[in-house]
C-alpha cells in the first residue's frame, strides 16, 4: 500500500497519521480542536530504534562500537525511523497499521510495526522492534508536541515521578537520580508505576498521556507546545540499560492518550 496520508475517525476526533513523514501522526482533533503542533517535524514522532540523545552517537553494540549520525551535534538523537517513510500494511476507519524497515546507517536489519488505533476518548499508539537475524539493543518512544495553548489558558503538566534523572552539562542523565525539581524542563523522570502525566487545558480538555514503561522526557521550554515522551528507558539508554532485540524476544511498547472535554 501506498505512504499517502490517512485519516482515521471516531465520534468527534479526527487523526492524521502520515506514512511518508516518519510514521508520525501529523494531527489529533478533538471537536475540531487541534491539539498536536502542526509542521512537518511536529505532530507527535516514534522514536526507533533508540530515544533521545546517544552520547557522541556511539554506543556498544555487543564488542563492536557503532557510530550514528551526529543529527543534534556533539550527539545522535531519536532514531532513525523519524527520517525514514513507512509503509500502510493496513488501515479502517478507525486503524492503522504501519511498519518500517530499519536500514542504513542502523547496523542490523529489522522490522518496527506501528499500531495506531482511535476510540471516541483516546488514541492508542503501539510499538514493536523485530529481528529477524542478528540481535541488537533498542529503545521504542513516541515524541508528541501537544499545543500549549488551544484558545485558552495554557496547559498545566501534571505527574508525581519517583525521580528525575540528573541531566549533565551535555543535556545527558548522570547515571545519578535526584529529587524531581520544578519546570521548566528538559528532563527525563522515572515513574516506576508506568508513566502517568495528565496535561490540562483549563476549562478545554483533560488529556492523559499513560504507559506501562516507566521512563518519560518531558519538555516545556518552548513557547508553542510540550512534549511528554513515554520511553522503554532513559536518554543514551542504548549505552546506560541496554534493551535486547532478539530473534524470539521483540521490544514492545504501548502509550494511550485519553482525553475528557471540561
């Protein structure tokens, strides 16, 4: 099937996912009320096979160091699949299916699936690496830019981590945990429970971002919109706590966004 735009419904939300740009979803309406920032980098972006930055975009791939493109000099930064078009291997009025084929400069060939499903009060994003040769450390992660302002006051950012990863000089975690510390951030955080943030539109919409993983970047130090990025594990993770992709054993992850009017 083509890379041509899709739209997927469900009562009064309307999704754009756009194949040919990333595999992200380039547009989320509710009432006619567009919550995601709009722009060819924004929308909301899967990160694969890693998230956030890699330190000098080197990392250790079993004995043998493999070096990234330095897309975010002196660093590498969210994967490669962003850059890359995907494939429709199917879609409904309320699903699509995506998948992408991690090429060149990633070392190993492999397999991501993209889900993306629409209810009425939520959207559903589902993530999945797959190998089929060689094993290899990978992360999975999405990237939304949420509008910080949709008409009204601007969004509040809501959670309560177990902790904050100290950031470095290199906007990369120490290795160190710390006491979460108010915004403005740029920051990942650790919420062990699964990552639980709700971003409020006073008097306009509650939206939910949820996950069972437990690691998520939140960014608010730009004027036109947050972010709040659930993650399989922590910025330069593929060298920190590396995740094993295996012929029998894939990397999933799953984040649901749930939304009420107020």
């Amino acid at each position: 099937m083509s890379d041509e735009d899709i739209t997927l419904t469900a009562g009064d939300a309307e999704v754009t996912v756009q194949p040919g740009n990333g595999g992200r979803v380039g547009g989320l309406r509710i009432g006619g009320v567009e919550v995601l920032r709009q722009g060819e980098r924004y929308g909301s972006f899967p990160m694969v096979p890693w998230c956030g930055r890699i330190r000098d975009g080197r990392f250790l791939d079993g004995a043998v160091v493999r070096q990234m493109p330095l897309n975010a000099p002196p660093h590498a930064i969210h994967g490669t699949a962003r850059d890359g078009a995907w494939r429709t291997a199917r879609t409904s009025t309320a699903e699509a299916v995506l998948t992408h084929e991690l090429v060149d400069p990633w070392p190993h060939p492999g397999r991501v699936t993209q889900v993306v499903a629409l209810t009425e009060d939520a959207l559903t994003l589902t993530m999945s690496v797959e190998t089929y040769e060689s094993s290899f450390p990978a992360q999975i992660g999405w990237h939304p830019w949420f509008n910080r302002n949709l008409g009204g006051e601007d969004v509040r950012i809501d959670f309560d981590p177990a902790w904050q990863e100290e950031r470095g000089d290199d906007h990369l975690p120490t290795g160190n945990r710390v006491e979460p510390k108010p915004g403005p951030w740029d920051d990942c955080f650790g919420m062990p429970g699964g990552v639980d943030v709700t971003l409020t539109w006073p008097g306009q919409l509650e939206l939910k971002v949820a996950s069972r993983q437990e690691w998520v970047v939140v960014y608010d130090e730009q004027e036109a919109a947050v972010c709040v990025e659930p993650q399989t594990g922590p910025p330069n993770g593929l060298n920190s706590m590396p995740r094993l992709v295996t012929p029998l054993e894939p990397l999933e992850a799953t984040t649901t966004w749930s939304w009420r009017r107020l």
